[in-house]
C-alpha cells in the first residue's frame, strides 16, 4: 500500500467491510502516526542491565516534568511486557484501561500523568506474559495506535533491559524520538552493561540525553557514615569515555524503595530529600538538551 | 523427519551432501538431546524482575557447588544474551571460545567451572546484541547443542529476567529441567513479578525448586545499625503466599558488588561472611530437594 491507499482494498475493492490485513497495517500506522504526532517530546529510559532503578528514575522523573509543566501534560508507557512496575510505582495497581467513544483512555495517576501498561490489562498479579516477540512487537503497535493519548507535552517510554524486541520496537515504531536517558548502578558489572545500551542507541540513531546514576553510595541514617554498596562515581566515569553527557547521580535512599511499594513517587513526598535535589538537577539538564536540540533542528532547515 | 532419519535427506536423497534445512534442524536436535543426557542436573535461575543479583547467585551457587563437588563437574550457561555477566563476575573477560578436534570448548573459570556466554563471542564490550526472538532462540540452542560441555553433574542456566524468548527457549529446550531457583529483592515491587515467574514455571511443568531472597537487609559496616534498604522478609511472604519453598535470605555486603566487579566469586573471598554462610544453607536445600526428586522419580517408576 506504501501510503498510497486510497482506503480500497487491493484484494476485494471494498472499502468499508474490508479485512486485507495489508490494509488493516497501514491504517493502524496512520493512527499510530497521527497519535504521535500530538505528542511533543518522546524520550526513552532504558538500561543495559535490569534492576538499576529505570521504572523509578522514569516514574520521578515523569512527575518532575508533571508538577513543573502541569496536569494532563505528561504521560508514560510502560513498555516492559513481561514485568510491568510502573502501575504499582503510581498507586494505580488494579486499575484498567476503559474504552470511550474516543477510543481507549490511559490509567490518570498523580499530577494528572496518563499511563498505560501491560499491568492494566492483566486479570491478577499472578499472571505472566509469555509471549515472543512478534506478540510484544504488535502490544506496542497498539499502545501506541489505539490509546487516545491526547496532547502531552512528554511521553516517557520505560523500556525492558537489554537491546531485544521491545527497544528495538519501540525505536522503530517512533522514529522521531528526542533521545534516550540511561540509567545503570555505579558498578563495573553495570558499566560494561551501559556501553552496550550507548551502542545500541547510536546505531538506531537515537541521541543518547545522558547517563543516570541511581543507587549511588549510602549514608547510614544512624551514624552518617557513607557506605559505597555499588560504589560510586562508576556512571561519570563511563559517560566520559564514551563522550555522553552525565546527567547526575542518586543516592540510595531506603524512602525510595518503601514510596514505590506504597505506590507514592518519592520526589512528591520528599521535596527536600538529596535524591529529589538530583532529580530536579537530572530534569533542568534534560530540558537543556531538548531546547538545545531544537535550536540545532531550527537551524538545520 | 520425526525422529526416523535415516541420514537420507527427503528432498534429494543424497546423504553427505545434503543441506536439507529440516535434515539439519533434526541432526541440531540429537545433538543437543546427546550432550543434555551427559549432564545430571539442570537448574534454571529466574527473577521475574532484573537486577535482582540472579547472575551473582548463579556463580555463587555455582562456586558452591563446584568447591563442594570437585573440579570439572559443574558448568554455566549464560543465557542472558543482550547483557550477559557472568564471564565479568568470574574474571574470564576477554576469553573466548576455541573450537578443537572434539568441538567447541566451553570457558574454564575457577574452581574448573565450564562457562559459556555471548561475551565470549563479542568483539568488544560496546557490542550489543540486537536481536529479535527467533535469533536469541538460535543462539541458545547452538550453546547447548554444539559445545562441548561433556559429563557435568550440574549445569546452572542464568536466564534474563521476565517470561520472554529466552527463558521459553531454554525450557523448550531441556524438557527433563531439574527445577528453577526463583531470585528476588525483599520489596513489593518486586514480589509482583515472582508471582509471574512461579506462574511461568508451573505452565510449562517445571519445578520451582524455591525462592531466595538476595539483597536483604544491610549492617552498617561503621556502627552495625541494620538498614532494611529494600525491606526484609518479602522472600519468605511470597513463598508462603504461594506454597513454594523458600531457601534462604543473602544480606547485602558491599563485598559482593565489589568481588563481582574484581571477577572474584564472593564465597571463595569470604568463606566466613553471613553472606557465605547464607549461600551454603541454600545448596543444602537444593540437595534435599534434588534427592527429594530422585526418590520421588523412582517411586513413580
């Protein structure tokens, strides 16, 4: 059909009870296309390796963006299919996605974010996806297509570990992507993790944002000593050597984990706390390199 | 060919010359069924979530075994194929695979640990591997077919997390498995996701051999004040939640980030850590349960 459809089908001729699932394809594109077309800033939080807080950096830094810019202007798709955590982070555990005569809306959580998940659509927590990545490849698709996102000002995608289907799907699916934000833990069994993802970005040629530190160092609440349990300073030095800039880094904080099993994001609840310092740090650099990156476009044309 | 080849290719009769891709798939099979029959215990190690320490308890578990078992009986599969750690935790970095006369060896680590990972095939650490479902599922069947693993009285399967193509491959791939170690962090978050792993496990008939909770609780090494960083006791919770055992809680201890990144397994460092202690309470329970299985298998014969 390569966009020349004039909404006939090349099977059957028939317009409206067609079913070519040539035509079904172009059509879910162009509603993927105009959906994101609504949407300004499109940026991707990935890691190479699991576990190093990405669903917390992408909730916190999504409810940054939410309380600076306002309600409804911010959303998240929480693209990891097999182990969603961005529902239970929001305290919206239980919760569905509800059909419209608009189409189908997001999950609203606090400040207004609109979210959609795997998580959403599943009937209990005992459930697995297990599915390949065909099945992951068109759950995305329609993510992406069939929600009525609305106009948003930011959709962060929180993205599974590695550089497999899912990344990969969601690079493809939206190519005007402003950029990646990396997150990895001080160690060196992360940093080499973290090259990979810097690759992988390059190569799909996506603009790395820059790399998060999380779970950097730890101050004991009882005595003040601080305590490197995934060392320290490990993402500063990676984003050196591979010419990326360094966005900041955070600290382990016990609150962290306790506000995302409470479903509370932790910046929300403790505006004064180090880590939400280096969050607020972590958005203003965000923001610069997205003017930054504008200027370059505006003039590039 | 349905398992009556007769070497005879069905499309062209010939039988050295043929390059029949379903002579092939069948000659893949018997060959990966002949080197799995060498081997007398398969464990997989799961998390539904990442970065919960699985790599670190599949090498430790792993060292355990082989300092408990003797040298050259236990091996690695590292399944993990887009970040893939366990060459890094066991200093066999920069190593690679060498075909001989017999085949492909696999890596020898310390205490005779037999190791085989993507990163051995890697030009370089910035290499990602970008590849779809059915590709992963290529590589991991040629690891366990076309490698030289020889008589190992256990091999240790250190999955990716979540319910995708790899642990599917691996688990269509070796039908007679032992059993799955499930490892987790104490907090709700990541309890969510072992309900999808025990969930995946029993759908496919595979034993959950238990629970281990990594990460659990931390002393101040300064004043000896416990900090519950990720909480404490959501292993066992979830064990009892859903009738499976539960085979013991790991402390952090910043040793253990820092032996992984020095390529240096912790128990080998440590023979006298709470951590160490805690890892040899686990493999006892893993014998019990591997006997327990045996006897249970001979009754049923």
């Amino acid at each position: 059909m390569n966009g020349e459809c004039d909404g006939k089908c090349n099977s059957c001729s028939q317009v409206n009870e067609c079913t070519d699932p040539q035509k079904e394809k172009w059509e879910q594109e162009q509603r993927l296309k105009q959906k994101i077309s609504k949407i300004k800033h499109k940026i991707a939080v990935i890691s190479g390796k699991g576990g190093v807080g990405k669903s917390t950096v992408t909730v916190n830094l999504a409810m940054a963006f939410a309380i600076y810019k306002g309600a409804n202007k911010v959303g998240i798709l929480d693209a990891d299919i097999h182990g969603p955590t961005v529902p239970k982070m929001l305290g919206l555990k239980g919760q569905k996605l509800q059909a419209n005569p608009t189409g189908i809306s997001p999950v609203t959580g606090p400040s207004g974010i609109k979210v959609v998940s795997m998580d959403f659509l599943l009937p209990n927590d005992a459930a697995p996806v297990i599915w390949r990545g065909p099945l992951k490849m068109k759950a995305i698709q329609q993510f992406l297509s069939d929600i009525t996102w609305g106009e948003l000002d930011f959709l962060f995608v929180d993205l599974p570990p590695g550089t497999g289907d899912e990344p990969l799907s969601v690079m493809q699916l939206i190519p005007d992507m402003d950029g990646v934000v990396i997150v990895t833990i001080p160690s060196e069994v992360s940093q080499n993790v973290v090259k990979k993802a810097v690759t992988f970005a390059r190569r799909l040629g996506v603009p790395v944002i820059g790399i998060v530190e999380n779970m950097s160092g730890f101050i004991c609440p009882e005595c003040g000593a601080k305590v490197d349990i995934f060392k320290v300073g490990g993402g500063q030095k990676i984003a050196q050597d591979l010419s990326v800039p360094f966005l900041g880094s955070i600290p382990i904080d016990p609150e962290i984990c306790s506000d995302s099993d409470k479903g509370t994001p932790f910046i929300a609840e403790h505006p004064n706390s180090p880590a939400t310092k280096a969050f607020t740090e972590i958005v203003k650099k965000i923001e610069n390199f997205l003017q930054h990156h504008a200027l370059k476009e505006e003039v590039a044309k």
